[in-house]
C-alpha cells in the first residue's frame, strides 16, 4: 500500500460551496477512485489549506490516476472543485495539488 498527501489553497469565499460539494460526493467520482485502487481517502481544511490523504493499493498509480483523469464524472467534478482552489505557490509548474513529503509514519 502506498500513502499519498497533497496540499493545495481553498478560495476563502469558496469555502461553503466546497464543503456543500464534497457532503454529497458524486457517486461515479467515488467509482472511479475505487476502479483506480483508490481508498482510505480523506480531505482535511486547516486555515485556508485543504490537506488530501489517499492509500493506493495498484500496480502503476501514473496508470490509474490518468483513468481518472479522463473519467467523463470526475472531469464535470473538477469543472466545479477547481475554481474553488488555488496551488501553493510553491507548487511546480502545472501542478495542481502540490505533494507533501511524508516525514513520519507509525502503522
């Protein structure tokens, strides 16, 4: 299993469409996370900061995570989740969500 954590900026203003979205999930975003061996997958808000944690279970994560990427639900998804979000400014070029490097972990 490999761990994942990724850190990008919540719009203030955005912050309650956000929340609204993510209390009723699409089910076929949900589906493609599952068929892409996606699970234990949380978002977390902390001053403006929206933290993601998912645990990967699949033989080649740039695989899968490019199956979501054309997923038709996960692409109107985004259509609505990303205008609510900003990347770090540390953030590569291109990079949405930027990666967090894991410096502990206790199973």
């Amino acid at each position: 299993m490999q761990r994942f954590a990724t850190v990008i900026r919540l719009k203030p203003e955005k912050e309650e469409e956000y929340r609204r979205l993510h209390a009723a999930a699409w089910p076929g975003v949900l589906a493609a996370l599952k068929r892409a061996h996606i699970g234990n997958y949380s978002i977390f808000l902390r001053d403006g900061l929206l933290f993601s944690y998912l645990e990967y279970g699949g033989d080649n994560y740039a695989e899968d995570t490019a199956a979501i990427a054309e997923d038709p639900d996960t692409r109107a998804w985004w259509a609505l989740t990303d205008p609510c979000q900003q990347p770090l400014d540390s953030a590569a070029e291109g990079e949405w969500w930027a990666p967090a490097e894991e410096v502990f972990h206790l199973d």
